[in-house]
C-alpha cells in the first residue's frame, strides 16, 4: 500500500516533516511525497536515503513525485554504519596509523 504526501506549495523545512512523520509511523509502506520546487526535492530526498530509503524521483508538469522504499540492510550496511553502542572508548597504542609508510602515518 502507498502512503502520498502532498506538500506542493510549503516551503522548508514543511515538506521534510511531514515526510519524516509519516516514515516514522508507516516504515513497511512505499511513501510518496509530492512536492513543487528543487529545495525541497533534495530536503526530502536526502532524509529518506539518511533513514534508509530507496528513492527514486519523477517529474510531472513541474511537480516531482518522490516514491521511497524501505532498503533491507545487508551485512555490509550493517558494518559500515553501525547501531550506536552507548559509551564508546578507543585506545590508540601509537602515535602512527596504519602501516608502512611512517610519514604519512604521523600525518593520518
């Protein structure tokens, strides 16, 4: 089932609520926003890939037509951005990073 957003005619931040309030409560659902002006085309755009979001875009008489598809993580989203894990503490044993080259060690 789809969930449509009309926010033609708001301006930002306008489009960007609504849409996060209805990803948040519908996160099963394909949401489409509408929308009519590039600002809040690319607002809405880059909160639905933030939230993990397919999104795919298109235009009609001005308008553009934003449809957003919840993506299943897979093993390598799930490492390169990782739940948050409270208090985190890292200990550096070195002044260099990485191996090899020992000045751009230091330098990194």
């Amino acid at each position: 089932m789809e969930k449509i957003i009309d926010a033609r005619g708001l301006s930002c931040p306008q489009p960007v609520i609504l849409t996060k309030q209805v990803l948040d409560q519908n996160p099963e659902e394909v949401i489409i926003t509408v929308v009519d002006n590039p600002t809040a085309l690319e607002n809405v755009t880059k909160l639905a890939k933030s939230q993990g979001y397919n999104v795919e875009v298109e235009e009609r008489a001005g308008e553009y037509h934003i449809s957003m598809i919840r993506l299943e993580p897979t093993n390598e989203q799930e490492l390169l951005a990782p739940e948050p894990a409270g208090n985190v503490a890292i200990l550096l044993t070195s002044n260099l990073f990485g191996q090899g080259d020992e000045e751009l060690g230091k330098v990194l």
